[in-house]
C-alpha cells in the first residue's frame, strides 16, 4: 500500500493554491500563518508533513507556525497518523473553540445575529422578525442578546475577535411601502461606533448581498468553486461577485447589484428587478390575490390556492432571472450562481430548477453556461458572512496582505 500524498492545493485548483502559497517575501509571516491556518482549515486533520506539500513552505516554518497556532489556542493535536513505519506523525485540526465572531444582519423586515466559531458553526443565534426596526430598538436587540449569550458561559467573551455587521447600502433610502419617515434614522448612524463600544471589539460593516458571498467563499461551496456570483433575496434582490477567490466591489464599491436591472414584462408592472423578485415584491403579489404575509416561513403552509399561486410568482420571477443570468455567464463566466436569502429552502429549489429550464434552453448558443443552485449559506447567509468579517481581518489568508504598507 503506498502512503497517502496529499494534494498540492494548486492542483486541487489554480486559483485556490494561488491563493494558498506561501511566500519568503518580507511582511510574509502573518500571511504564512493565514495560509497554514487555512490549509488545516480546509483540509482537517493533516500532519505537519501535508502542510509543507500543501503550502510550499518549509518544513522549518511550518513547525514554528504550527507551534505559534497551538501556543494561540486556534489548532489542536488530534492524534497520530496510523499505519506508518516510525514514529507516527501528529495530526492537527482546527479548534472550534479558539476564537468566536459576532455577525448581525439589519434589514427592513427582520434582525439577525449570530456566533460563529472558528470552525464557521453558528454557536448561537437570535432573530426577530420586526419591519423597519429603528436603531435604538436593534442596539437593544444586540446588548440582549449578546448579554444571553455569554451569560451561558459556553462562548468566552475573551475569545470573541469582532463584530460583523450587513445591511443593504441603501437601508433607508430607497422607499419600499409601509416604510415609516422616522426610518431615515439610519442615514445618520455610525454603524461601527454604535455596536462595536459594548463589548469593545473591531467592528466591520459590509453590504448584505457582498457579506453573503463571503460567507459562501469562506464556508459554503465558494471553498471548491471559489469565482462565483451570489444573488441574495431578502426584502430587496442584492448580488455579489468573486472572482479567483476574491470579492469584486468595483469601481464605485457597487458591483453586482442585480436588484437594478431594468425589466420589461407583460406579467409585471415592475420596471426593475427587484421590484418583481424580492421577498418585498413576493408579498405584494401574494396580498394583491387575497395571502396577506408577514413572515417568510407562511409561505410553507399556505392552502392549494396559495400555493398556485406562488408558483405562479416563481414562473415569473424565473422568467425575468433568465436573462440576466444568462449575461451573467456570458459576461463573466462563473462557476456557478448561487442563490441564497430569506426564501424557504424548497422555494429555493423550485426558483432555480424554473431559470435552469429556461437558460437551457440556450446552451447552444452561450460560449458557457453556469447554473444557479441553492447556497450552503442560505437562510442567515448575511449573518453569517458578517461574522466572516473579523476572521478575514485577523486570520484568514488574502492577497491584499502582501500589499499593506508599513
């Protein structure tokens, strides 16, 4: 039996092992570390041998920071390698415990907040469904919740790197019906300074839609298919881009907003997409046929009628998905599209099997064509991308590390 040779991580993908090198560069010890930590991520348990084909550093190196990562309480030994002559080499995996990242999601029909631990598994979580929350009732929300959660004593909040948190760009300003005027409020709120002085932690903000597609990229199906545009359907249509690995803002920051693209359709009256499909525009067309919905979730139970008419809304909404999509592939080339939000997962499914039909139908005419499919991180895909935030700033590996300036 010849004994197990791990993949280098360039041949498990070009983009995922360019992103996954180590480098001798000068500033390159926190970047090497990044990249250990993330191939033991990846790849749990591995010996300390795996890592040095893996990542192309030297097996010096890889012992001092492996060292440096147990020393931090990020990684653990998981027993010895069996089967092999010699002293059995240590296995490593990650410590789900070694750090935990706050990720709240504030949108006009609901508040989530989540913790994940270093192993991207929601160890807590807490959502209200409110419409238009004003910011004084969602720092309420926030300051109980979190007081529960490190009351339970599980999560250390000595363990706790930072705070995420994912809102739509344009939260209150852009109208949407029943929006009350005193929502304006959070035009003028410092999202940072406002949940990050509690617990005195870093704080980052991030669009929903593009912390969405960072969850997916750290901890979803991004990890083996890493260029891949995300659409997020929460009260609004968002979208996201990653490219090799890497989250495409650009040039204004505005990349991929989806929800803006101009529709024209005998079936709606909407004159942008997200004004047809978006939970916001599901539950304008099911009350104008007699379902008043409050909450996601009523759409599972709704009665033989309804539900007919939800299909009739899913048909639609993929009728007008088609075309962009079908951009999208030419334009871009993804993998994938994946698709995630406040939509039922069985809704998701039924959404994208309808655009896969209708795109197909012109796979002969496309150079490629990529498919959307559900997302790993669906229901509470800002949550938790949010919470990536703070892992990306302090431990996992990125190609801008390279480039900071002392």
């Amino acid at each position: 039996m010849h004994p197990y040779t791990p993949p280098r991580l360039s041949d498990l993908h070009p983009s995922l092992g360019a992103s996954l090198s180590g480098t001798n560069l000068e500033r390159a010890g926190d970047h090497n570390q990044r990249v250990t930590l993330q191939a033991i991520r990846v790849s749990s348990p591995v010996t300390r041998t795996d890592l040095v084909e893996m990542t192309g550093l030297t097996a010096p190196a890889i012992a001092n920071i492996t060292k440096r990562l147990l020393n931090d309480g990020l990684i653990l030994e998981a027993g010895r390698l069996q089967g092999q002559r010699g002293q059995p080499a240590m296995k490593l995996a990650i410590n789900p415990d070694g750090c935990f990242s706050i990720g709240l999601n504030i949108d006009r029909d609901h508040i989530t907040l989540v913790v994940l631990d270093l192993l991207g598994q929601v160890r807590a979580r807490a959502t209200r469904e409110v419409d238009f929350a004003l910011p004084d009732a969602v720092t309420a929300f926030f300051d109980t919740e979190m007081a529960t959660i490190l009351g339970r004593g599980d999560i250390k909040q000595d363990r706790l790197i930072g705070i995420g948190v994912a809102l739509p760009d344009d939260l209150a300003r852009i109208s949407l019906p029943h929006q009350p005027d005193e929502y304006a409020a959070w035009n003028n709120i410092d999202i940072a300074a406002t949940f990050g002085g509690t617990l005195n932690l870093p704080t980052f903000v991030e669009n929903d839609a593009a912390a969405a597609a960072l969850g997916e990229l750290a901890f979803g199906h991004g990890l083996h298919h890493p260029s891949f545009f995300y659409i997020l359907i929460s009260r609004g249509l968002g979208g996201g881009l990653v490219i090799d690995g890497n989250y495409y803002r650009g040039a204004n920051g505005r990349s991929g907003e989806i929800g803006f693209l101009p529709v024209r359709s005998d079936r709606s009256a909407a004159r942008s997409l997200q004004d047809a499909v978006s939970l916001a525009a599901l539950f304008e067309f099911m009350q104008a046929r007699g379902y008043r919905l409050e909450r996601p979730d009523q759409l599972a139970t709704l009665p033989p009628n309804g539900q007919a008419a939800l299909a009739e809304w899913v048909d639609m909404a993929a009728e007008l998905l088609a075309g962009p999509l079908l951009s999208i592939s030419c334009l871009i080339n993804p993998e994938t599209v994946f698709i995630g939000g406040r939509l039922p997962a069985d809704l998701v499914d039924a959404l994208a099997e309808a655009v896969n039909r209708r795109t197909d139908a012109h796979r002969s005419h496309v150079p490629a064509l990529a498919l959307l499919r559900r997302a790993a991180m669906a229901a509470d895909a800002s949550a938790v991308g949010a919470a990536i935030l703070p892992f990306n700033d302090r431990l996992l590996p990125s190609r801008t590390v390279l480039m900071k300036t002392a």
